[in-house]
C-alpha cells in the first residue's frame, strides 16, 4: 500500500532557530495536507497543498509541493516553544472514487528549548 | 463555531466488554471518517461514512467492529468484546458535503484502554 516517510523522526532544537521537515511518497499524491498534533490533543491542519510545485504559507509555516508529486516540505522559522508537538503529513488516496482515506506519515517529533 | 466533538474523551473497559465511542461532526459537515492511532505511530484509516451510508470501510478489522451514522445523531464506533490490543487512541474527523479537497478537521479523540 501507499505509504509516506517523514524525516527526521525526531528534531531538537533552540528557540529562534528554523525547521526543515519533509514527506516522501513512493506515489504521486494529488493533495498534500500537514497536521500538528499536541500531546492527548487531535491532529490540526495547519497547510493544505494542491497544485505541484505550490508554495503555501501560514504565519511562521511554509510547506511546498514538490514537483514530482511525489513529496512535500514543511519549513518553520523562528520556532518558538508552542511549537512543540508532532507534525504529520497526510494525503488522500489518489485515483479513489472519494477523498475519504488519509494515509499519515509516521511523523516527525519536534521538541524545542528555550 | 463548534469542532468535531468527541466523547468519552477517555474510556476504560475490562477485557469482553463494549466500547462504544461517539462522534458530532462540525456543523455543515455530512462526511465523517474514523481513524485509529498507536503510541508513537501515525493515524491509521478505519472507516469512512456519509449519513446512513458506510463509503469505504477497508480499515476496519473484519471481526468485533462497526460503524454507523445515523439519520440524526453522532457517528457511533463500536468495539465488542474488546481485547488489550484494541487500547489506542481513536480519533473521528469531518469534511463538508462537497469536500473535494481532501481536508480532513480532527476531533480530540478517545482515548481507550482495556484491561
């Protein structure tokens, strides 16, 4: 089945410092979506992607499309400690007759010091 | 504007027991979908109903569990007879009726233990 591999597992690092955090896909994916989950919370959507090549920003987050379709990128700048949680990336099954199934990557564990 | 609700928030249930867990989408929202999360793992797919209407349900185990959405209510996931494999956290998400995007807005979960 389709799965997506987020890197690095785990990240520490100083408030003030940007982040770099990616999802590779073995299929091409139609809709990149990047969630934030904090501990005994649900995941938020925090981007959402559609076109190739995209460049979306929210606030202190930028994520992208890749070309291939086959990843996306999610940078953070100036991190700050609520930034703290685990960062998924999602998609919808591609070539399905609905957008119903989500398949997450493993994600990536930020922790931040202040 | 209320989220997707979820409750009990956490449920403790003795091995042979049910559980039932419940699920308000966000307002306007007809699409809901369940999900099933391990320690330290990404959400996992369960199923995907519309009101009345089970869409896609290739992540559910075959045995034990099953899904509705009722006409008027909350979706209901239910597990019975449950084992210690099924302690995970069990998160429901929404989507509005023409959600062609594949957006997905997650509730806060149950959290389930059996033991």
């Amino acid at each position: 089945g389709q799965q997506l591999n987020q890197s690095p597992q785990s990240m520490f690092i100083q408030e003030g410092e940007d982040v770099s955090m990616n999802c590779t896909s073995s299929s091409i994916f139609n809709t990149w979506l990047w969630y934030k989950q904090d501990p005994g919370e649900g995941p938020v959507l925090l981007i959402a992607l559609y076109k190739a090549g995209e460049l979306t920003s929210n606030g202190r987050l930028t994520a992208q499309f890749g070309i291939t379709r086959k990843d996306s990128f999610l940078n953070i700048s100036a991190s700050i400690p609520s930034d703290v949680g685990i960062y998924f990336c999602a998609g919808p099954r591609p070539g399905g007759t609905s957008y119903g199934k989500l398949t997450f990557g493993q994600g990536t564990i930020l922790t931040v010091h202040p | 504007n209320a989220g997707v609700m979820q409750n009990p928030r956490h449920l403790v249930r003795r091995r042979g027991q049910e559980a039932r867990l419940r699920c308000s989408p966000m307002k306007g929202h007809s699409h809901v979908y369940w999900y099933r999360q391990l320690p330290e793992e990404g959400l996992k797919f369960m199923v995907y109903l519309q009101k009345e209407n089970i869409i896609d349900e290739s992540g559910m185990p075959k045995e034990r569990f099953s899904a509705e959405f009722p006409k008027e209510g909350p979706s209901i996931l239910r597990i019975q007879q449950v084992v210690r494999g099924d302690s995970a956290a069990y998160f429901c998400a929404s989507s509005p009726p023409n959600g062609q995007t594949g957006e997905q807005f997650f509730g806060p979960g149950t959290r389930l233990t059996v033991l």
